[in-house]
C-alpha cells in the first residue's frame, strides 16, 4: 500500500488554512471532473482529489493524518504504525458507510468511513456540476469517547471533570489540538454501553457550521462485591451450615444501604433470594439477588474435628442418596 501525500494532491502546503483548502478542491474538482474534463486520467485523479479533500477539510481526520508526520514521500510503501489511533476518527458520523472509491491507505486509517458531505452537488455523475457554487462546509464530526464510571455512581447519579482532548481551528482555519475540561452529569440508573451526549462538544465545523456532539459512552468497572446482570445486582451471601439448616436473620450490602434478609430454614447453597427494586434505578427498577453459599468452617483442631464426627453420628445423612434412587 502507498502512501498518499493529500497536501501535494492539493497543492498546498502542510500549514494550509481551511479557506485555501476549500478553494484548492473547488479548483482542481473543475478541471478534472469526469463529466466535463477533457484531461487523461481525469476520473482517477478527480478521486485522489475528492480523497484528499475528505481528510484535509475535516478537523478531526486532519489532525489524525498529520500525526503520521511529514517525512513521507508520496508513493511510498506504507503500514499504519502499530497501536495507530487515526482509525476512529472516521467512524460514528451517520454519513455514508465503506467507500469502494476510496483508496486502501484511506481505509487504514480510517476505517473506510468517511462520506461525501463536503462535495456540494457534484455527487453523482450527471447531476449538476454548476452545483459547485453552492459548496457549503460541513457540520463538525461527532466524536464518542469511552468513560468508566463505579457501580456506585451508575446506582447514585452524580458528576464528573473530564479533560479531552479535541482539534480546534484559529480565525484563519489553521488546525491545533487544546485539552478541554468538560463537567458531566451522570444520570442514576445509566448502564454500560448507553451513552451520554453532550451537545456541542464534538469536533468543530468547518466556516462557521456548527460543532459535532461528544458521545460518552458508559464502561462499568467491576465490583469486589456485585456483579451485574442487565440491571439487576448479584450478591454472594456466605452463609455457616447451621445458618442455612436453622435460618437466621442476617445484614446484607446493598447499593442503597443494608438492609435486613431472612434466611429460611433449610437454605440450599445456590439459593437466590430476591430483595426487589435494589437493583439499578429505572422504570422498573431491577431488583438484588442474595445468592446463598455455605462456607464450611475451618476443621484445624481436634476438637473441630470431635464436634464433625458427632454431628455424622448423631445426624445421619447421604447427599448422593439421590444417586442410588436413579
């Protein structure tokens, strides 16, 4: 796979401005339309175009190709370097989907997501070329980005202080990169993979349109206590064999606070004993399973061991009876 040098496709240079960029494409689109240019190779090089526009005139997509730096030369033999991030640049947008025109350097680094929301109304062939003179910037990007968050304040709700990271454009149409600290509301009952939006926040447009929105999506950290299932908890409630054989009233965790759980007689290990609306908030609400085990007690005296040998005499009992009756 070669690489592409989308400034020399262009004509520019690397600290060209989103004006010039702008007007480079509409330029260089008129020569070699395929409806109406006359030049050899004008379908093929009216693709590298349109390519290299697709990148340049997007704040994000730029930022990403420019990270590659300046020391390729075009045509050069090309891998994307290991751990390379440009890919999610240009995916979640809602434009078009896996472009076949586009080249395979293109796909590397973006994932084959890309659209054509900047090309005006010189989409398809035959549909207007004088459309390039209601070439208009399009919207910012939208971005998502991932935010791990506690059982805790998925249970609670609260708020939290992010820094990203986000491409940003000068008066000029210079692109730069600035850290951004956002404040985020974390609404009570949010799971993992639902996202939380923030209008606004995304990628800025281009001349003037308006930014992209960030998307944060919900990454639950394990807990040492629960697990989650859906939107209903599961707690491991160790239990002494005579618990479980006599019942007993005992305080269990829960996200809201303890509260008190009846065992009842003859408890099984495995049991689940459900504790309703203590699990994630919501319309309804899920519910806390108590899954009983029983923990045998330590056997590391004689006198441990007098009291398990008195309690086989005086208490007959086969737990794999069930297997001579099959």
């Amino acid at each position: 796979m070669q690489y592409k040098d989308y400034y020399q496709i262009l004509g520019l240079g690397r600290d060209a401005s989103a004006e010039e960029i702008k007007k480079a494409y509409r330029r260089l689109a008129r020569k070699y339309h395929p409806d109406v240019s006359k030049e050899a190779h004008a379908e093929e090089r009216f693709k590298e175009i349109t390519e290299a526009h697709e990148v340049l005139r997007d704040a994000e997509k730029r930022a990403a190709y420019d990270q590659l730096g300046s020391n390729w030369q075009a045509g050069q033999e090309f891998r994307p370097p290991p751990g390379w991030q440009g890919r999610p640049f240009g995916a979640g947008t809602g434009r078009a989907g896996p472009r076949a025109d586009f080249s395979d350097f293109f796909d590397s680094l973006f994932g084959g997501l890309g659209g054509m929301g900047g090309m005006g109304g010189m989409g398809g062939r035959g549909e207007g070329f004088a459309g390039m003179g209601g070439f208009r910037p399009s919207g910012g990007e939208h971005q998502t980005l991932s935010l791990e968050i506690s059982l805790e304040e998925a249970y609670h709700g609260g708020s939290r202080s992010l820094q990203v990271q986000v491409p940003e454009q000068d008066a000029s149409g210079r692109i730069s990169t600035r850290t951004r600290t956002l404040n985020v509301k974390i609404p009570a009952g949010v799971n993992n993979g639902q996202k939380i939006r923030l209008a606004g926040q995304g990628s800025p447009g281009l001349g003037g349109r308006p930014s992209g929105d960030l998307y944060l999506e919900i990454k639950l950290r394990p807990h040492p206590l629960y697990t989650l299932q859906g939107t209903d908890i599961h707690l491991e409630v160790p239990l002494a064999p005579w618990e479980a054989a006599l019942g007993c009233k005992i305080e269990v965790p829960t996200l809201g606070g303890a509260v008190t759980l009846s065992i009842p007689p003859g408890a099984q290990n495995g049991q689940k004993l459900r504790l309703r609306g203590r699990g994630l908030p919501g319309q309804p609400a899920g519910d806390q399973f108590a899954v009983l085990r029983i923990v045998n007690p330590p056997v590391d005296s004689e006198q441990a061991r007098d009291c398990f040998r008195r309690l086989a005499q005086e208490l007959p009992f086969d737990p794999r009876a069930a297997w001579r009756r099959a």
